[in-house]
C-alpha cells in the first residue's frame, strides 16, 4: 500500500507495514475488516481503525517505526534471500552514514555482493564485451574502466525487427505489459541485447503503436538493438521458447541499425472487424434485402464519417452477422479506432443498432511511391 509520506499518520501506518513481521497480517486484516479499503488516497485514509486493529492484535506501532536496531537484530524479511548478502548491505549502510559512495559495478569492477554467484547471473557489460567474465576485485573497486565503457559505445550495432501475434487470452495485455514481457523474455533468451545508459538501464527494444486491449493481431512489430549479430532463425527459436500462449514470433530480419523507428515508419493498420446488426434496426432481412444495402451504405461512407478511415469494404454477409475489412492510419499522427464504429453507425443513421462482435488486426504498413509496404521491406 502506497500513502502519501507527507501525512504524518499515514506514515505511522506506512512504517509498521515496512517494517513489522508476520504478527502484522493480522492486524492488516482487522483494519480491512473496519473499513480501510482505498488508504493510499488521503482523502480515503483514517488512522482511527488502524489503532483500533493495531490495539486488539497487541501490535505497538511505536516498536516497528521509531526503535533503532541492532545490526545483529534478526530482521522479519532476512528469511527472504534477494542474492545479496546481508553482509554487503550491511557495509553499504556504513558508508551511507559517513556519506561514501559505491562505483557502479558495470564500469568499475564487481564488489561481490553475492548475486551473480548466487542467482548465476553476470554483469551485463561484461558478458557483452568479448565473453569476458565478472572478476570480482574485493571490497576496493579498481580504477575506471574506460576502455570497456569505450568497447560498448564504439562498437557496431544490430537492429533485428520482428513481427509476432498477440492472440487469444494475450490480446488483453497492456503495451506495458508487452515491453515487460519482452524485457523479460530476451533475458531469459540470452539475447545480447544492448541497454540504455544512465541510472536505469533499460533493453533496448522499441514497438510499434500497439493494438487497442482486447484486440487479437496477426502482426505486431518491434525493434530490437542487439551488441553482435544473431541468425534471425536462432532468435526467433530462442523468443518463442521463452514466450507466453498466444505471444509467437513469426519472422525476424537484420535491418539497417539508422532505419527510422516504428512509431514513426507505420502509417496503416489492416482490420478485419465482425459486427452483427441488432434486430431492431436491421428487421432481421434477408443478406439480399434492406439489410446489405444498409451495410453497404455505411461501409462506402466511412471515409466520410472518419478521417481515420482510409478504406473500407464489405467482406461477406451472413444473416445478420457481417465482416468488414477496414484500413486505418495508424502511428504517431493518429489511429484509427475499431470501437468508434457504433458511434460512427449512429452518426450515419441517427439510430443505434451495429454491435461489434470480433475484432482482428491484421497488419501494419507503410507507404512508399503511393503503395502499402511491408515493414520488413526497408
């Protein structure tokens, strides 16, 4: 639970959640039972139940928030190993407290902290540059490494684009759910995948505009920046083994490490949308009666009901179930939105009536000399 850290009185409650032990639940169950549901809003918060459940669970806040421990203290979370030894964290506090500093261990050595033997992970810099393997230096940490700093920024890189599916239960995942997933994904793939500078180092790895929630694609893209060059087979083998059901990556390629980024390279996106007409509006007709010429009519106008709609058409009709084929802008300048079309129905015929059944994208193009491209053809 987040609280604001302003609110004296939350903050009592947030510190005996960091720092109480088990006996706690209990008393987070109590004061769920008194009302506390949306604490972390100010306005929501009182701090009266929460004393109140604190009082009959015999839990002192006092004792978790404001006592000082002792470094030998067994704290309620050292049952829990996170791979760095107690010990290291305890030599990082004494530094903070005469305010020295710890070198990052990307550039300048490792300290043995005790989570790549552990957890046999490597430090990320290392394993780029040549196969080179931590070596740990100790407690003093060695002169700037300019050199390997240099070997990451000088070195050539490689940009592999693929396209992959987002189907079944996957199409309810969130764009920020697709870039953890993919983050994740190319660690556990052993891809060598370059990161961003600075504090928070980050995969590179770009997409492009995503899918509305809830919406299965055939053809989603992303760009991956890579330290060496990999098979665009053996990637594809390595993503698909560590992917979820419904995320399969169906082609990959090298492309130019310059060429211009998705967002701003796809212009449409290709729709296959099933509606059904509701029984008021369409009088249940025939596929040969008022029912298709309605359809056709809203089908050829909404180019004119949405500038977002660059083409459109009737696919098939089947009773009172039909499936449109819609091309709309997509990317950075604007997207068209399959959920508009109800609206758009009633914009046209000032009646509600066109229900959305299932909708499917298909693919993602660009233009070039008045034609749609593939985004594999740069």
């Amino acid at each position: 639970m987040k609280l604001k850290w302003h609110n004296p009185e939350a903050s009592l409650v947030e510190g005996v959640l960091a720092r109480g032990d088990r006996r706690v639940a209990e008393a987070v169950e109590a004061a769920w039972q008194k009302g506390c549901r949306f604490d972390g809003w100010s306005e929501q918060f009182s701090l009266a139940p929460w004393l109140e459940a604190f009082a009959e669970k015999g839990i002192d806040p006092e004792f978790y928030v404001t006592r000082e421990r002792a470094e030998e203290e067994t704290l309620p979370w050292d049952h829990l190993d996170c791979g760095v030894s107690r010990s290291f964290l305890l030599e990082e506090y004494h530094k903070a407290k005469e305010g020295e500093k710890t070198l990052d261990c990307r550039w300048h050595g490792c300290y043995d902290c005790g989570l790549c033997g552990d957890f046999g992970c490597a430090n990320i810099l290392d394993r780029l540059c040549e196969g080179k393997e931590p070596q740990r230096q100790g407690k003093e940490p060695p002169s700037p490494a300019e050199p390997l700093r240099s070997r990451i920024r000088d070195r050539d890189k490689f940009k592999v684009r693929i396209r992959f599916t987002k189907r079944d239960e996957a199409r309810f995942l969130s764009q920020l759910d697709m870039v953890r997933l993919f983050s994740r994904v190319v660690r556990r793939a052993a891809l060598p995948i370059l990161y961003s500078q600075g504090f928070n180092p980050r995969p590179q790895i770009s997409f492009g505009p995503p899918p509305p929630v809830g919406v299965e694609s055939e053809g989603e893209y992303a760009d991956l920046m890579l330290a060496r060059p990999i098979s665009p087979r053996e990637l594809v083998a390595r993503l698909n083994q560590n992917l979820i059901a419904g995320v399969q990556v169906l082609q990959a390629q090298i492309i130019d490490p310059k060429a211009r980024s998705l967002m701003s390279r796809i212009e449409v996106a290709d729709y296959t949308i099933e509606v059904r007409l509701d029984g008021a509006s369409s009088g249940m007709a025939t596929k040969d009666g008022p029912q298709k010429e309605k359809l056709e009519k809203f089908v050829t106008s909404l180019t004119k009901l949405s500038d977002k709609v660059i083409a459109a058409r009737l696919q098939s009709l089947s009773g009172s179930t039909a499936l449109l084929r819609i091309l709309g802008r997509a990317g950075s300048q604007g997207s068209f939105k399959p959920f508009e079309l109800p609206d758009l129905w009633k914009e046209k015929f000032t009646e509600e009536g066109l229900v959305l059944e299932k909708v499917k994208r298909v693919g993602l193009y660009y233009y070039r000399g008045g034609e749609l491209k593939d985004l594999f053809e740069i």
